[in-house]
C-alpha cells in the first residue's frame, strides 16, 4: 500500500509539475522570446567583431576588422 501511495504522489506531483511549467511558458512566451532574439543578436554582433565580417576586399590592414 505504501509503494501504490508513493507511485501515485510521484505521478501526480509530475503532472503538477509539468501543468506549472506549460502554464509559465504560456504567461511568459513574450519575454522568452525577447531573451533569445536579444542573445542570438548580442552573440552575432560578438561573431562578427571575431570573424572580420565588414572586410574590406581592396584593403589588407582591414583584415581584422579593428
């Protein structure tokens, strides 16, 4: 009886769990989607200050992009 009242508190503290976890998805969709949009910006303006990316073609000393 113990093991049965156990399993049922895990199987229902996970549905709990899992109902918490859609509900703050669904209440705070905007702001997770504005954290990832903000940080895949922040991490490609970081890549191409690394990679040179606004190089110069007719001049070598702006290879580095500095």
């Amino acid at each position: 009886m113990t093991k049965f009242m156990k399993n049922m508190f895990a199987i229902g503290a996970a549905i709990v769990l899992i109902g918490t976890a859609v509900f703050l998805v669904i209440t705070y969709w905007d702001k997770i989607l504005s954290a990832l949009t903000a940080s895949a910006r922040v991490a490609t303006n970081v890549l191409n200050q690394f990679s040179g990316d606004s190089i110069d073609s007719d001049d070598p000393s702006d290879y580095y992009d500095l």
